[in-house]
C-alpha cells in the first residue's frame, strides 16, 4: 500500500485490510515521503501484521510499489491503494482461486464504486485469450484489485517500469500476460473511491501519452517494428478516434497486416483477433 498524503483516507484502508477473513498476511505500507499524518496513522497500529516503510522524500507511486513488492514475503502479493476498501473477503476469494487453478499467475476482480451502491462492475472478462487483445486497448484489469503469485514476480522480475509514470500498472499487466495466464474473478473484491486526486483525474495527459507508448510497444507482439506514421494509424484505429488519413481502405490494409502478422508469429487467438479487429473496424466506420 503506497500512500502519498492520504491521511484522510489510510485509517479506514488499513482498517478494511485488518477486518479480512483472513487472517495471515503482512500490510506493507510504504510511506512516500508524505508531509501529512499519513505516516504517523500508519505507525500508530500495534499489529504485527503492519510494517511501514518510510521514504524521507516522495519518489512516486511506482517506485514505492516496487519498494513495498521487494519487500513481500508471502506467497502472493496483493495490490492495494490507500483510499481504496477491500471487502472483508478480498484475501480469503483470490486467495482460493489461486490455489485453486495453478495455471493462472495473476487474477484481478470486480469491484464497486465507494458511496455508490448502484454503480458496480459486475462483469469481468475471465478468458485469457480475450483479455490479452483487450490490453491492446487499455488496462483490463483493474490495478488496485490484482493479485499476483511472488515466485513469479521475482523469477521474471515483475517489477513496474517506473518511467512509465503514470500508467506503468498497464505496461506491468500486459507484461505479465506475455508470460503467463492471467483472468479475473467476478465476485466484488473492492470499494473503489473516485476523487480528483487520483492519478487519472490530475494527470490525465500524461498519462494517456505514456499509454498510448504502452499501446505501441505491443505491435512487438505481431513482430512488427512501426514506421511513425503506423503508430498514429494504429493508435486512432485501436482507440476509434477520427483520423483524416486514416480512410477504409488504409484501414483495412492495417486489419491485414496485423492479422497476416499475428498468423506467423501466432501471439494471439487469430480468430479472436479477426473478431476483435472487425469489432474496431465497425466502431471506426460508426462514430458519428
């Protein structure tokens, strides 16, 4: 649990993580250089369980998520924000369905929105293959619910790329399921709290910059090394955002490529693939 000046919120995210079903696990909160009580909230537990880490200056959320990931020792590392809630069940659900299926290395959940009990996202796509081609697109699964198994963190080195700085839970995702199967489970896990202090609402620009990179990188996936101009195709062809260049024909050539790419390299399911660039073909030609 990175936190960065969250006092008003800490006290009730630890307290959801002490409340789990269950009980055996270690609360590493690293304190990234907060000028508020957030540090003195996290070292005022007496609970073996709670270990804080304190950085003397802020240095980000990814690098004190590394930190905090570095220092794990449990079987499994769990994602956790500090002005988010778990469900009391969090840890005892992922938990089991980890133990459960051993192909799986990374799962996330459903979750709902915080002080808004009609607002919840109780479908989560479960099939690996179809989550991997929504990657190409954004960060299917939804970071502060993820679960991960440690032997794979440290055999890969699953650590976040901090340059990414604020969107490197989605390049860490769509590197984990370069590696491995990864899913979702759709029980509710978490209570998600919006405010504008979040990093997608205070560094919205940078943070679709950094995305869009993370969306480019995955051409490597097809084999394909992007001239500038293929980059822009295929960031408004992907995203379904107006292009003046980008006409049918140039965009059914790009479908092509990709899938006569994808059919050599054999990444992605290619009939899932046709499926789901036909999909994007449509809503291209059915924006306005």
């Amino acid at each position: 649990m990175p936190v960065y000046n969250y006092g008003s919120f800490i006290k009730e995210s630890i307290d959801s993580v002490l409340a789990q079903t269950m009980p055996d696990f270690e609360l590493i909160v690293v304190n990234d250089g907060s000028s508020d009580t957030s540090s003195e909230i996290a070292h005022s537990y007496h609970d073996k369980r709670v270990k804080v880490i304190d950085f003397p200056e802020n240095k980000g959320c990814y690098p004190a998520r590394n930190t905090g990931m570095r220092a794990a020792n449990g079987k499994y590392i769990c994602v956790m924000d500090a002005d988010d809630l778990c469900f009391p069940d969090r840890l005892e659900k992922q938990y089991r369905f980890l133990e459960e299926d051993h192909q799986i290395g990374l799962i996330g959940g459903a979750y709902q929105l915080l002080n808004n009990r009609l607002q919840f996202t109780g479908f989560r796509e479960t099939d690996y293959e179809t989550i991997k081609l929504t990657l190409l697109l954004h960060c299917y699964l939804h970071h502060p619910t993820c679960m991960i198994r440690t032997s794979l963190v440290r055999k890969h080195g699953l650590y976040y790329n901090e340059s990414y700085r604020y969107a490197s839970d989605h390049d860490w995702v769509v590197r984990a399921s370069s590696l491995f199967p990864i899913s979702n489970i759709n029980d509710p896990v978490l209570f998600y709290r919006r405010h504008a202090r979040q990093i997608s609402s205070s560094n919205l620009h940078e943070q679709i910059s950094f995305g869009d990179q993370i969306r480019i990188n995955q051409l490597a996936f097809f084999g394909i090394d992007p001239t500038e101009t293929e980059k822009t195709l295929h960031l408004a062809f992907i995203k379904s955002e107006a292009n003046v260049h980008f006409d049918e024909k140039t965009m059914d050539k790009w479908i092509e490529r990709l899938l006569v790419s994808n059919k050599r390299n054999q990444y992605y399911s290619q009939q899932k693939l046709q499926n789901f660039l036909h999909a994007h073909r449509y809503l291209n030609l059915h924006r306005n």
